[in-house]
C-alpha cells in the first residue's frame, strides 16, 4: 500500500493532524478519535487499491463496470478524507 501515493499523503496527513492536536491541547479522547478515524481511512485506501488491481485484472481494457468500482472505492476514500477534516476541525474550534 505505500507504494501508493495517495496512501503517502495520508500517512503525512495523519503526522499533521498529530501535531495540530498536540498544539490545540486535545485530550487523550480525541487522539483516540482521530485514530479511529485515521485507521478507517488508511483501511478504505486499502481496499480501494485492492479494488483498483482486482479490477485492473479481471478487465484490463475499459468497461463501465471497472470504472464505476473504481469511481465508488475513490468516493470511499475521499468521504473518510473528508470525516478526518471535519473531525480535527471540530476539535480545533471546541465543537466536540
């Protein structure tokens, strides 16, 4: 999985969303919901990618069905994406 970029930008992601909870004073309760979040995230583009190479495999010239398993695996990834922003800026503004 890390020879995928996207799986890099996530893992600097998390680094960041690290510091930025450290620098806010977050408690130990949410890191532990940014784990969960972050885990969850890298867990989607894992399967996403599994995804992408079994598609790539079972249909290696284009077909509607590839890209839209492929196109719903990416929306997967970009909504936990979207749910670990919300998070880290839900703690950063005191929402939660």
């Amino acid at each position: 999985m890390l020879r995928e970029t996207a799986a890099r930008h996530q893992l600097i992601f998390g680094a960041v969303g690290v510091v930025v909870l450290l620098v806010s004073g977050a408690s130990a309760g949410h890191f532990l919901g940014f784990l969960i979040l972050f885990c969850a995230m890298l867990a989607a583009e894992a399967l996403n990618t599994a995804i992408e190479a079994l598609v790539d495999h079972l249909s290696p010239e284009w077909s509607q069905m590839a890209k839209d398993a492929k196109d719903l695996g990416s929306l997967a990834v970009a909504l936990l994406i979207l749910a670990n922003i919300a998070y880290l800026a839900a703690v950063l503004f005191g929402v939660i």
